[in-house]
C-alpha cells in the first residue's frame, strides 16, 4: 500500500455540475494508446458531444466560475509538457480514447446556444445533419449519490435512498429527452460507478478509514441499484424511439472499474485504496496542487486523486467497453 507522507485535509462538498463540450482532443501521450489499426466502420459520426461531471470533463470547468478547478499541476502530469488541461486526471479519459477510434435544464440551454452557433456557419439543414449524426454521451450521478444525497443533508431529509434513485433517473430522463428533441439520435449514457469504493468515500464513511481500507458494499449497492434501474429505463425509451432511428444504450462503467479494483494486481496496479496525489484520502482539485505530493509512478495507481480514476484506468475501462462499442454502432 502507499507510504508517502499524508497531509491534513478537510472533507468537501461539491456543487454538481454538467459540462457541454465538442471534443477535438489534440495533446498526446506514449504511455497508453489504444489499439492503431482502425476497423472499417459501418457508421461514422460528425462530433461527440459530451454531457457529464467531472469524470468526463476535459476543461470547460475552467470557464466556469468555481473553486473546484483542476487547470494546474499535478493534474495532466503524464501530457506531453505535463500540460494541465482541466481533466481531472493525470492524462486522457475514457472519452478521449472513444475520440481516437471514431471519426470524428441549464445544459441544454449551452446546447441550443452551441447549435445556435453552428447554424450561422454552416446553415439549418447542415447544422441539423451534423447534430443528427454526432454521438451524444451523458455521464451523471456520481457526484448526486456522494455528494448531494450522501455528504450533504438536505435530499436524505427529503428522499429515501429508493426514491432519490428514481428522483435521479427522472430528471435524467427529462435530460435524455430534451436532447432528443433537440435532435440527439445517438445516446450511450454511463452507468454509476462503484462509489463506496472510491477513497474519499471510504475516508469519509468507513469506520476503518486509516486501518482497514476496503470498499463499503453498501454505498456500491446503491450504485448497482441504481444502474440496474437506469439500464431498464433506457431499454423503454429506446424501444419507444427506436422506429424514429434513435440509439440509446447503457454503458456499464461499475464492472469494469469493480473488476480492476478488486483483482488490482491483475491490471497491473500496486494501489487502489487512496489516489497518487495527496494522502491520496481526501485531496481532489485544489487540494491536489503544485505544492502536494505525488505518486512517482501514476500507472501503479487506481485512482489519480481521491475520486477521479488515473489515465490508466481509464484506458482499461474504454478497451472493456470498445466491443459493446463497437457492436452498437456498427464497428466490425
């Protein structure tokens, strides 16, 4: 396990957010490519448009007024020139490497001024054409399990666990919907991870947080829950709107990262309890700093701060997921 120096922190609370982005990823990496030959392809699409948290973030988060902002080292320590991007993360996400194997209620409204944007350059029908054919990816409800149902009081005054999940999937649902409208046909939406394994969940929820470092099943089964949920009612809407040329499908984030987390040392990973920045039980964004300390090898480690996966987790999640990938869109 980890031996660096531990700072003191505090715990946070984080104000949840969506980000809108057109992705056109151009920094590079040796240490993690995906495999280079590129399958002929049935389907190809205009864009990947990109709504979701800050596991998906790829900078936005610095044009947003917030503290909790990634733009400085260590964050994109292992870009070339250690350029920090606004990834939460030591390099590229699984977004990322989605990018380089397909050719290439507040959110939508940064959606509608995006597809404002896009029809004085290239026209109504052109814009119209371009959003029918571009790829949309919604990652959400990490941060509204830890953070507004679990951290802060208010929705477990309000909600049981059982009724936040379906509070959750509805609004998701409405959001889902209002892309559809706004003429989204191509929609994965990423399932929940194993949250009680996250280190700042296990810092701040285990009564062993120091001695005994293991996931909290509970906190994981509310996340499994709620994915087995999620995954049925993206089933209904896709059956509803598959004749009108509609693609909506899940995509399992839990096993994959659940599967690392547990057999580690199979993926070639030395710590997964507490992430490379920091102690590695709190730090995430400007708690992990220039000034904090940094793991000398981020490929041994699971987590690159205290919630956020290292670019080579995120590598080995994307390679699971390439052939469900590939099998729903139309790679062969």
């Amino acid at each position: 396990m980890r031996s660096h120096q531990t700072h003191s922190s505090s715990a946070l609370s984080f104000i949840f957010f969506f980000f809108l982005l057109f992705i056109s990823f151009s920094l590079s990496t040796s240490k993690l490519e995906p495999s280079k030959h590129k399958p002929t392809r049935k389907q190809s699409f205009s864009s990947i448009l990109v709504f979701g948290d800050s596991t998906v973030d790829p900078g936005n988060n610095n044009f947003i007024n917030t503290i909790f902002k990634c733009n400085f080292p260590p964050y994109g320590i292992d870009f070339k020139n250690k350029i920090p991007t606004g990834r939460f993360c030591n390099g590229r996400l699984v977004t990322d490497f989605i990018e380089r194997v397909i050719d290439i209620p507040s959110q939508l409204e940064y959606f509608r001024e995006y597809k404002r944007k896009l029809e004085k350059k290239m026209g109504k029908d052109k814009m119209e054409k371009h959003i029918g054919e571009a790829l949309f990816c919604v990652s959400a409800g990490t941060n509204d399990f830890v953070i507004n149902y679990f951290l802060l009081p208010i929705r477990r005054k309000t909600f049981t666990i059982e009724a936040y999940q379906q509070f959750v999937i509805s609004n998701l649902k409405q959001f889902i919907q209002g892309l559809w409208k706004e003429g989204a046909r191509n929609i994965i939406v990423a399932g929940v991870p194993p949250i009680g394994c996250l280190p700042i969940v296990i810092t701040l929820f285990s009564s062993e947080a120091l001695t005994n470092r293991r996931c909290i099943d509970w906190f994981s089964d509310v996340a499994k829950n709620y994915n087995i949920l999620l995954q049925k009612e993206l089933g209904f809407m896709q059956m509803n709107l598959a004749h009108l040329g509609s693609k909506i499908f899940y995509f399992d984030i839990y096993n994959p990262l659940s599967e690392i987390i547990h057999d580690y040392q199979k993926f070639g990973f030395e710590e997964v309890s507490s992430g490379c920045c920091g102690s590695g039980y709190l730090e995430t964004s400007f708690l992990c700093n220039p000034k904090s300390y940094v793991c000398p090898n981020t490929s041994a480690y699971v987590f690159f701060d205290s919630i956020h996966p290292s670019e080579k987790t995120y590598f080995n999640i994307f390679r699971t997921l390439r052939p469900v990938y590939d099998s729903i869109f139309g790679c062969i």
